[in-house]
C-alpha cells in the first residue's frame, strides 16, 4: 500500500507476475468529505514484472521487488497509472453474491509502461549445483554455478576479485622497466608527466589533452630512472644508477654524483626526503634543507649484506619527516633504521624472514584494532609471499606480522590511493590490491579481475581524477578501480529454464546443463498449437519469456540439454531438446571400458513426470557421443528403465545408476544399456560417490549408505548406513571413510565408517561374509558414527572438497539453495581449537552482548540436532564488528590482545579462502 496527500492505493500481483493498481471510492457526507465506509473497490492492469516475495514502495518514487528466484529488481515509477488506455474494474459491475454467474474479467499484458526498471541487484536465488574447477588456468579457481528459475535461470561463473576499467591501452616502442608519474609543484591538482624506464635510456610524457614525449623537463634521459619524486614546493628529484638528479622550478639542476666504482641499486623518496643504496652496501641519505636543496647526511650506514629494497613513509602532517627508513637485505632480513636528527641511520629493530626480500613499503591505514590509523610495513619477497607487519611510531619494533601467498614471481609493492584511501598494490604472477575494509575496517588483500602488471603508480587527470597507470610487456595501461565492496564478480550466461544439475566435460572447459520446467509448453507444442490453431487474434503478441514467462500446459515439461562454454564464447553453444514430455533428471559423462576409454555423455528422463504425488509413465537412459571437442552431441540410443534415474556416475569403467531405490551397474551395448547387477536400498537414490570398490548412496530420506563393490562376485553389498533419517540434498566424500553432506532442512553434517567395518569390507573374498552378514534393525549391519553437525540456515545444493587459493589446504566447500556460499575448515592443532571454542562461547553468551538472532545462539546451531564437531565463524567473525570496550572484555576473559586475536580471525579464513 502506498499513502499519498488525500488517497492510496495498493499494488496487488498474481502468480504470474501481472501488477494490479487497486483503489477504494469512499462514501461521502454532505460536505464532500470521504467517510470510512467503502462505495467502491477498483481495479486495473498496471506492469508485469518478476514474481515477488514482497513489494516495497519507497516515498523517493521507487518500487523494489525482491524477487522469488533470480535478480531483485529496482524500479521507477514513470506514471500511476491514470491517465492510460487500461480497463478498469468496478466493483459495481459484478454481484455482490459470489454464488451467483458473472463475466469473467480479461486483459492484456504489455511491457512496462508505469514502471522503468533502473537496477537489477545480482542475486544467486535459488542456487541449484555448483562446482569448483580451474578453467582459466589460474592461480586460484573459479566458482561455478547454475541459478534461477524458469526464464530467468542462469549459468554463473564467479571469481575472487576486484572489477577494473580500462581507460587506456597503448603499445610503446621498447619494454619499459618501470613507470611513474608527477607532479611539478605540491599545489598541482593533476599530475604533469608520465616517466618511463627503460634499460638504457628514459622516457618522459606531458599529460594534457593528449600524451607526447617531451625533452626539455630536465630529467637525464641516456640512464633508467630507479626514482622520481615531487619534491618540496616546486621541485623535481629522479635518482639514476650513477647519482640524484635535483631538478629546480627554474630548470636548474643540482647533481649529486655517485661515488667512484659504485652504481645506486635502490631507491626511495617522500616530498622531503630521499635514501638511496649503494652496490657495496652503503645507505646515504639526504633530507631538504629550509633553503629547498638536498643535504647530506655526514655518515653512511654499511649494511651486512647487498640491499635489495628501502622504503621511506609518507611525511606526517605537521612533522619535517618519516621517522624510520625500512632497508631489505639479501640475507633474508628486514632492518628498521631511525631517521631522528639524534640517532640518525641507527638500527631500531631487525625481522628475519624466509627468503630475501624484493619490496618494502611503509604505509599509514586504517586499522579496526585502534580504530584509528596505524603504520604498517609491507613486505614483499622474492619466494612471492607478502607480509603486513605494525611498526611501532615510536620504538620502531616491528609486530603483528601477518603472510599471504601472492604467486610464483617476486612481490613488487607500490603505495596507490584508491577512493580517499591509502592502499598497497602487490604485483606477483597476479595483481593483488590491500585495502581497508569500509565496513570493518579490517584489512582485505583482493587480486585485480585484470592482466598480469609488472610496475605501477598512481595517475591523476582532469579525464581520470583517480586512476593508475601500469606496465604489462610492452604496454602502457592507465585504469580505474571502481568498487571496492564487491570483491566476488560474476559473469550470467541466461539459459531458458530451470537447471536441475550440470557435470563438467573431462578434459575441456565446457559444461553440460539439465534443465527442466514443470507444467510449461515445450516449444514444439508450442508450435503445434499455433500451427493447428484457426482463430486469428489481432491482439496476440509473443512477450519475452523472461519477463513474462513461457505458456503455461498442466502435465507439460519443457527440457532441454544444453552445452555452456563458460572461457572462450561465454554462451551456450549448444541447445538438444527434449521431446515426448521426457524431462531431464539426472546427467554424468562416463568413460566405459568396452569402448577402449572413450567418455560418453549419459542423461538420465524421466515421460510424464507428476512430482507429487510421485507418478510416470517411463524412465530412460539416454547415451551421447561427444563431438566437435565435446561442442556437439551425437545421439547413441536410449535405454527404457522402470523408473527415472535419479542419480548417475562413471564407476570404473561402467555406469553406475540409481533407478529409483535400485543402485544398479550397467555398461554400455550397441543397442541399450546392459545391466550387470543390481541391489535394492530402501527409498529414492538421490546422490552417488565414490572411491575405489566403495560408493556412497545417497537417500531421499535415508541418509546415507556405504556399499561395497565385489568384482569376482559381482554384488553390491550394502555394509553400513546411519542411525538418523537424514532427507539428504548432496554429500561428498571428505575421505575414505568420510562423507559430508546435506540435508532438506538445512543441516550440514560429516559421517564416518568405523575402522573395523571399512576394513572387512575391503577384505579380499569377504563378499559372502558381507551378504550373509546379520542386519541391524532392518538396515546394514554396521552404523555410521556421527563426527559433525551444524544448522547453518540455508539448505544445502552441494557440497565438494576443494581447496579456494593458491597454496591453501583443503576446505569442504557448500553452496545453499538460497544463494549461500560457506565452507568448512579443519583445524590442524589443539590449540586454535580451544581458542576458538572460547572466542565463540564469549560472542554467544548474552553477557553484555545481545544474542546475534534475537535468540539462544547454541539452540539456533542446534535447531533439529545438537551441534556438534563445528565451531561458528560467522559468530567468531562478528568480533570485528564489536565496539573497542566490548572487544578489549572479551580479550581480557581470553587473556590475549585484542589484535592477536584479530589475526587469529582473519588466519583462519585468508590461509583457505578469500
């Protein structure tokens, strides 16, 4: 209901969509004003849009639909509603008796013409199946999903990291080393000049309304640059191999040679100061005089071994200089040299590290410990691991040292401002940006969704106020980072209906989609009708599916097989309908034996499907060679069975089946599939996995059961299942004897065999043993043990072993149907355990600190078993977001630091994941 000065009305929408403007005619007294008694009730056609959960009309003149399945959508009201050519009902033309015959009321669907959508807000609603897989030969793998409903369904492709915006692209004429920009005073807005280095020589451009080479800047031009900097007022600084090149405003330069059989190896500056290091190992550092020239310092510091970097922190406000200089070593170590005018060039503090390292950038940020700026020194090194670590303002000491695996090459480090905040972009085989967190204030380390960089710096124009500029081969890239809340993006390839499962090509980046919709026409129905169809309606217009659905056909199924290529077309490069009401229920590709190796693709249907109460007329198993690299399907031949596979798998060589309650093994002939043995469970299979002889069948509403294979024997042998009746959505084996899985009522839970019974099944010649072996209440003759259980509040779509970065161990990683991506991580040490434990009885408790749902924490993890084995992230999590009081409590119950426990926090997601 939306209140406007005088009236309202109400927004009513059907189950297909169709929006309803409804309004109420008062009675009036004698004075004309409206009374509380209704004359009249009103109706009439408004918009169409997506099925909604809910509408919510904003006083702004907006319309937010938050949507059944699929994107939510955001609108702008362009008109009421008026003022149209729609018909409206009155109440008056129909009996106030409902028993009594009336005319039914028609009208036509349109598209939008009250409303115009102006955001679509990405949403995985419902989630359906999801793999994790390295198609882009990446350092870390992407996310794959299938999503939505009906029209709107998609095929999502999701990858950690940060969107960019290229502005600019230009080849140059030999590889640059290095590149930077400047300004030429402190008061200039947008920076003058962009410095290239080259191995001999360097380059320097004019940033104006175009970019051409300039020469008469004062910069040396027959050396690479190892500097440059904006120095004091109005002067320039680039530092070369053979000295320090101090260029005045008026063009006057002061050089500063280096000295006799020595070459500067590496540089920094800040606006006042500049240290530099020599090829035997000296420091010489020179700070500004009042007089805006560079002095000396009288001394040289000699290090022990060849310096590999330094790194000067910005000029605090209000101070003449960085109070510390960071100086890396070749021997593997990080120095902290103070800057003071009383001990200056003397050692503070000293980091041993695990390789040499080959970048240092000391930086201020936000930090969500103090809640206000702290000084960090970022480490970069050879092996391509990062470090952050605080450094003390006053002492120097360096603590808090935290890593992050970046890549394969060397870490280069570079201080960049990305919207108002200071940040560090790491360089390795891939660009990585370290920010703060808006919402925690928490730092976040986020690859770059872009081209591998070798050197980058800031640049500012009147076109790009907040951009870089980077080096990748022999091109000069200028880009924008845009968003820093969405470090996930996704790319949406739609597909036409709902999918049901998908299963990836073996050996291309291709994926093959099931896709179902109940009580739909298919399109050659569809065609049929119009084609016999003899009257002719002016009025029909074909709408797009996506807004407004395909023709409805109760007992119809619409089905189809598709072939996404998620890589190289981004799109769906292949479409196989299914006819005869076949719809699709289940998909693998299955190598078989008989065939010398060669992998087909398996599609399980199921004619005339009545999903409740359960009902069909046949199931079928339909085989197809692959073709075209896997691009093109060649039907083979289809197999009737007695009921509709639920669940198919590739098992040594054969096809593994569950046909209803039956777990069957069929392999593969020239007409039909073959089945070889068979063994009856006790409801619908829902799942199969598998490892070696053993295979795990997962039930509607049995849980799971472990079942043994025997070769010589030919039998599957069920030999041990679980004591609670789970109605399980997915599982996945974590190991051997472990499976995890999901459940209908969002449970997540980890079961385990016992020693001895996963040993006797696995005996050679124990199949007689197994088949004869006493049941147990009707079931197998051994139980599951119970390792783990969780209520996390989403139900589970899939689950699978994996692991989310490069160089992190392996996580059980889960999707829900609502769009809910988490994931499972186990502990390698009793102490984070006991840790953890703590932490999350401290967040959960009500002492001082309000239950995160409005209830007992403990009773809603526990909401249809108690949980078990799992401690609570999320909850561990919600101490970032803590005030300081409440989080300086708890660390004093936990005898620990509020920002040692912040790195234990974050440890433990960014070693797994992101």
């Amino acid at each position: 209901m939306h209140k406007m000065k005088g009236q309202f009305f109400l927004l009513l929408q059907t189950e297909d969509g169709d929006l309803f403007k409804v309004t109420i005619d008062m009675v009036e007294d004698d004075n004309g004003q409206p009374t509380g008694e209704v004359k009249a009730l009103k109706i009439k056609y408004f918009d169409t849009v997506p099925v909604a959960n809910s509408l919510h009309i904003l006083k702004s003149g907006f319309l937010f639909v938050c949507v059944e399945a699929g994107n939510n959508e955001f609108y702008q009201f362009e008109k009421l509603g008026d003022d149209d050519e729609e018909t409206e009902f009155t109440s008056d033309d129909f009996p106030s008796d409902p028993t009594e015959d009336y005319t039914p009321a028609y009208f036509h669907v349109r598209p939008l013409a009250n409303l115009n959508l102006v955001q679509s807000i990405d949403s995985a609603n419902p989630l359906m199946d999801c793999k994790v897989a390295n198609l882009l030969d990446e350092d870390a793998p992407q996310i794959y999903s299938i999503c939505g409903a009906g029209a709107r369904s998609s095929f999502k492709t999701l990858k950690h990291g940060l969107s960019v915006s290229e502005i600019v692209e230009s080849e140059l004429p030999d590889r640059p080393e290095a590149v930077w920009t400047t300004k030429v005073t402190r008061e200039d807005e947008y920076d003058a000049y962009i410095i290239l280095s080259f191995k001999t020589g360097t380059l320097v451009l004019s940033i104006g309304e175009t970019v051409e080479e300039v020469t008469d800047t004062g910069f040396l031009s027959t050396a690479p640059t190892l500097a440059v900097q904006q120095l004091g007022e109005d002067a320039l600084v680039q530092v070369h191999p053979k000295g320090i090149r101090h260029i005045r405003a008026d063009k006057r330069v002061n050089e500063w040679p280096a000295p006799q059989h020595r070459s500067i190896v590496a540089a920094t500056t800040n606006e006042r100061q500049v240290a530099v290091a020599l090829s035997s190992g000296e420091i010489v550092y020179f700070e500004m005089d009042t007089d805006g020239s560079l002095a000396e310092y009288d001394e040289r510091r000699e290090m022990t071994g060849t310096v590999t970097c330094l790194s000067l922190g910005d000029v605090p406000e209000g101070r003449v200089r960085s109070s510390f200089l960071a100086v890396g070593c070749d021997d593997s170590t990080v120095r902290i040299l103070s800057l003071d005018p009383d001990s200056t060039l003397e050692n503070k503090s000293v980091q041993a590290l695990t390789s040499a390292p080959s970048a240092l950038s000391i930086m201020a940020m936000a930090d969500s410990t103090s809640g206000g700026t702290t000084l960090y020194l970022h480490i970069g090194l050879y092996s391509g691991v990062y470090l952050r670590t605080v450094l003390d303002e006053i002492t120097g000491e360096l603590s808090d040292t935290r890593t992050r695996f970046l890549g394969l090459k060397p870490a280069k480090l570079f201080r960049v401002s990305v919207k108002g905040q200071n940040a560090v972009m790491a360089l390795s085989s891939r660009s990585w940006l370290g920010y703060t967190d808006t919402q925690t204030n928490g730092f976040m380390l986020t690859p770059l969704d872009y081209i591998g960089l070798q050197y980058v710096w800031n640049f500012t124009s009147e076109q790009c106020p907040e951009g870089m500029v980077g080096i990748q081969g022999q091109n000069l890239r200028i880009f924008t980072i845009e968003d820093l809340s969405r470090n996930l993006l996704q790319e949406n390839i739609p597909l036409p209906y709902t999918p049901r499962k998908f299963v990836k090509h073996p050996d291309q980046p291709l994926f093959y989609v099931i896709e179902a919709d109940n009580n739909v026409l298919a399109p050659t129905t569809r065609q049929k009708l119009l084609t016999e169809s003899t009257a002719v309606n002016g009025d029909a217009v074909v709408l797009p599916p996506e807004e407004f659905g395909y023709p409805r056909g109760t007992g119809h199924w619409s089905s189809c097989i598709q072939i996404v290529d998620p890589v190289t077309t981004k799109s769906v490069v292949f479409t196989l309908e299914l006819e005869d009401n076949e719809c699709a229920t289940s998909i693998t590709a299955a190598p078989f034996a008989g065939q010398d190796g060669e992998t087909f693709l398996v599609v399980g249907t199921a004619k005339d499907l009545v999903v409740s109460p359960r009902s069909f007329s046949a199931g079928f198993l339909h085989v197809y060679r692959f073709h075209e690299d896997g691009k093109e399907l060649e039907f083979i031949h289809k197999t009737k069975v007695e009921q509709p596979p639920t669940a198919l798998l590739a098992f040594q060589g054969r096809l593994l089946a569950g046909i209803g309650s039956d777990l069957r093994i069929y392999d593969l002939g020239m007409k039909q599939m073959l089945r070889k043995c068979q063994v009856q469970t006790s409801n619908v299979i829902v799942g199969l996995q598998t490892q070696g002889s053993r295979i795990i069948v997962s039930n509607v509403q049995e849980s799971v059961t472990y079942v043994v294979y025997k070769f010589q024997e030919n039998k599957l042998i069920p030999f041990a299942d679980d004591v609670i009746a789970r109605w399980t959505t997915c599982a996945t084996m974590v190991d051997y004897e472990t499976v995890a899985g999901g459940d209908k009522f969002g449970n997540l839970w980890l079961l385990r065999c016992p020693p001895k019974a996963s040993e006797e099944a696995d005996e050679d010649g124990s199949g007689a043993h197994l088949t004869h072996e006493r049941q147990y209440l009707s079931g197998a003759p051994n139980r599951l043990s119970l390792m783990a259980h969780f209520f996390p509040g989403d139900i589970p779509t899939s689950v699978q072993k994996t692991n989310l970065v490069a160089g992190g161990r392996d996580v059980v990683f889960w999707t829900g149907l609502q769009g809910t991506l988490g994931m499972l991580v186990p502990f390698v040490g009793r102490e984070d355990v006991d840790f953890f434990q703590s932490l999350e009885m401290q967040l959960a408790s009500t002492n001082g600190n309000p239950p995160l749902l409005g209830r007992d924490h403990l009773i809603y993890r526990s909401y249809y078993a108690p949980s078990k084995g799992i401690i609570d992230g999320d909850l561990c999590e919600t101490y970032f977001l803590l005030p300081n009081d409440k989080k300086l409590m708890i660390a004093g119950e936990l005898d620990r630091s509020v920002r040692e426990i912040e790195r234990k926090i974050s440890d433990m997601r960014t070693r797994v994941a992101y």
